[in-house]
C-alpha cells in the first residue's frame, strides 16, 4: 500500500510539471540560406546529367578502374571511418540500453560449520559439539528508470544521429580518396606525356644542331650560332630529370592511396592523350546538397546537438527509478522453490537535484553552444558545397576551352618551326629567328600537356563536387 502511494505521489509530481516543460526541445533550426534556383554556371539548355556511380570508369583506363578497385577494398583511411562507424552502432546500443529495465539474477549457496570442545572437571571426559548451518538464495531483481523527460531518448537519438554522421564521414572520405586516386594518376600520365615531348624537343634541338655543324664546316654559320644552339641543347637536357622524378613520385605516392608498398606499383601509362573526359550535367543547388555526404554530415552532427540539449534539460528535472527483487531463500536445497521459501521487494523512488554548484547548468550552456557552433559548420558546408560546384563548372569550362585553344596554338608552331627549319637549311634565315621558332614550339607542346591534366582534373574535381556516385546503387 505504501509502494502503491508513493508511485502516484511521483507521478502527481511529474504531472505537474509537464505544463512548464516545452523548453526541453530546442525550436527547429534551418540553415537560413535561400537557394537559388539553379546554378549559375551550369548549362541551362543541357539535360540533367548526374555523375555516374562509377564516374571514373567514364576516362576509359583500364589501370584507373583497377587501381580505384584497390583503393576502395584497401584505403587505410576508409578503413579508419568504417570502424568509427562500428564504434558509433556501438554506442548506440549502449546508450539505448537506459530504455529498457536492467535485470540481473543471481544464486548463493552457502555452509558453515562451528564446534565447540568442553572437558568435565570430576570425570576428565572430552565433549565435542559440532553445529552445522546451510543457506541457499535464488533472486532476480531489475531496475528501470521512468523516462518521463525523454532523457534517456534524446540521448539515445543523438547516439543514432552520430552514427548517421560518421556514415556521411565514410561517403566523404570515400569520395575524397577516389579523387585523389584520378588526381594522382592522371598526374602521373601528365609527367609521362610531358616527357615524352622533352624528349622530343630535345631530339629537335640536337637536330638542329647537327645543320649548324655543318653549315659552321661549310662556313655559312659563326661559331656563336653553333653556341647557342647548344645552349639550347643543354637545356632542353635539364628538363628532363624534372620530370623523371615527377613521374616516379605519382607513381610512389599512391602507394599510400591503394595501401600497397611503391615497389610493387607498377604502371604502364601512357594514355594521357587517349583518355575521355565524361560529360555530366547538375541539376538544381538543393539536389547537389542531398548528394554530398560533408553536407549530410553537418547536417546529422546538429541534430545530434540539439538532442544533447534536450537530454542536458532532463537532467534538470526528477527522475523516478522503479526497482524490485524476487525469489527464493532456504535452509534446505530441497525446499528451496517451494511458496514458503519465497521472497519479494517493490520500491519507487523520486530523485530532484537541488545543488550540484551549477554542474547541470553549465552542461546545458555547453550543449546550446555546441548547437550553435554546429549551426554555422552546417551554414559552411552548404555554402562550401554551391561554390565548391559553381568552381568546379567554372573550371571544366575554361580549361576545356583552353586545351582546344592550346591544339591550335601547338598546330600552327609545329607549322611555323617545319618551315623555318626549311628556310635554314637553305640559309634565307638566320638562327635567331629558328630559334624564336623552336623555342615557341617546345612551349606551345608542354603548355597543351599541363592544359589536358588541367581539364582532366577538373573533370574529376566536378565529379567529386557533385558527390560522386556515392548515395547511389553502384
């Protein structure tokens, strides 16, 4: 009768405090920013074309998609935010746990034995008593506290909101370690093709300077021709050794990426100038922000604050905490479960903190201003994301323009260079003027080759502002 009052003295309690508890959960928070209607450097007469979710496979490299292969099965770094995933479920089903009753069962056995010696003092006889006691127990108890605040449920669903961020962490470091996969090895196919055209001026310019021996032999050159040709031999040679190290160091470096050590890497390349760019088309700002998984993440990480805030404001108030234990306890094993043997408790009871030198307010003040901070990480990433996009359009566009522009130059350098190669060996021009020539062509060709990387690279920096293909059925 007692138990029974004093759980409807609590729930009176908790009843009349509910009216004066709407300032538990915080008022909804947006981020405030009005999306535009459509992006401004997308091209509004081309159909919406998102990235594939194996947007790499569109440059048509084989070694491309078998490396980004490698690098999603292996990435230390995915690796790393997959297990903070596990951890996060984890702590999930640690905190949900305050949910539901905890009950714990145990079972005692014990036996004890005592004795006593005495002697008689006329008969000098030895007496012994030995007493033999034995106890036995078998009880379960459980104890459950009343989430009248929906404490232990905000808690519980910031737990849950955690988890999804650091699901959205594993989409961004994903499609941060594909990027830099394409990055890298399209780097390395630049210094490849860079390369290759050195060394090609470099046989031009020994070229000419086999024509300038000759002609100093006959006497229709001076020795300060011949000299400065050979000036530009020796650089043309200095430039190579640049570029060796270039290639081999993409090559080495995604060894880190693909988690294998660099002696095992090996690249054939040599396809720079074969590979495609895919085309691809984004539709409006707010489909790009559901697309990227950093917006995502920001987004998760506040509504994890703010349910933080409403379990911070819980704790302000009473918690009530039902407890009970029930079983048997005998002498005798034999009549251990028997009616006679059984044993019960039932308690209820009321906590309110009164003064913990402002612990508990403090712990609120601190999660409103997480909350607040998250607000403006979360303004930031969406901002991020629409200029991260529009960068991105702005850079594929020009670069893809400039490449086209640079093929021309290079065409009409290669054309002026043939005929004032001509014009030498017949000696109507002086090496002054082939050598403006051949110096504007070897410009013209490795100023095409950084183009094309350029353009490539945007590509996949497009690629990975429009989130990829992550959030997509592969």
């Amino acid at each position: 009768m007692a138990i029974a009052s004093g759980r409807r003295a609590a729930l009176l309690a908790a009843a009349a405090l509910l009216p004066g508890c709407a300032w538990l959960t915080p008022p909804a928070t947006t981020s405030g920013i009005a999306l535009p209607s459509r992006l401004t450097e997308a091209d509004a007469g081309a159909p919406v074309q998102w990235p594939d979710p194996s947007w790499w496979r569109g440059f048509r490299s084989t070694e491309l998609d078998a490396l980004m292969a490698e690098a999603m099965a292996a990435n230390t770094d995915i690796a790393a935010a997959e297990a903070r995933v596990r951890q996060a479920d984890a702590q999930v089903r640690i905190t949900g746990a305050t949910l539901l009753p905890a009950i714990d069962a145990s079972a005692q056995g014990t036996r004890s034995q005592t004795g006593s010696v005495s002697t008689a003092s006329i008969t000098g006889v030895t007496s012994r008593r030995i007493r033999v006691t034995a106890a036995n127990r078998l009880a379960l108890s459980a104890s459950y506290e009343v989430d009248f605040w929906g404490k232990n449920r905000a808690a519980t669903e910031a737990a849950q909101q955690a988890a999804f961020a650091n699901r959205f962490d594993v989409g961004t470091v994903t499609l941060t370690t594909q990027a830099s996969v394409a990055n890298t090895y399209f780097a390395m196919l630049g210094a490849q093709e860079r390369l290759a055209i050195q060394k090609e001026n470099l046989e031009i310019a020994q070229r000419v300077l086999r024509v300038i021996r000759d002609r100093v032999t006959v006497g229709t050159s001076t020795g300060l021709d011949l000299a400065q040709q050979e000036t530009v031999v020796a650089q043309q040679q200095a430039l190579v050794p640049p570029l060796v190290q270039a290639v081999e160091t993409n090559r080495i470096s995604l060894g880190t990426l693909v988690a294998r050590p660099p002696e095992t890497i090996r690249l054939e390349g040599g396809t720079f100038s074969r590979l495609d760019v895919p085309r691809v088309t984004p539709g409006m700002p707010a489909e790009v922000l559901v697309r990227r998984p950093d917006v995502l993440n920001a987004e998760a990480a506040l509504a994890a604050a703010n349910a933080n805030i409403v379990s911070a404001r819980a704790q302000l108030l009473p918690s009530v905490t039902l407890t009970g234990s029930g079983g048997w306890t005998s002498l005798a094993l034999e009549t251990l479960t028997t009616p006679q043997s059984l044993i019960f408790s039932l308690a209820a009871g009321l906590t309110q903190p009164i003064f913990q030198g402002g612990a508990l307010v403090g712990q609120v003040r601190l999660r409103e201003a997480q909350a607040e901070e998250l607000v403006q990480t979360y303004r930031f990433a969406i901002l991020n994301a629409l200029v991260d996009t529009e960068n991105a359009l702005v850079a594929l566009r020009q670069t893809t323009e400039q490449e086209a522009l640079q093929a021309n130059a290079v065409r009409m350098a290669e054309r002026a260079y043939a005929i004032s190669e001509a014009q030498l060996r017949a000696g109507t021009i002086d090496i002054v003027t082939l050598l403006n020539t051949q110096q504007t062509l070897f410009s013209a060709r490795n100023t095409l080759a950084q183009a094309r990387l350029d353009r490539l690279q945007a590509a996949v920096g497009l690629f990975r502002a429009l989130g990829g293909g992550w959030g997509t059925a592969a």
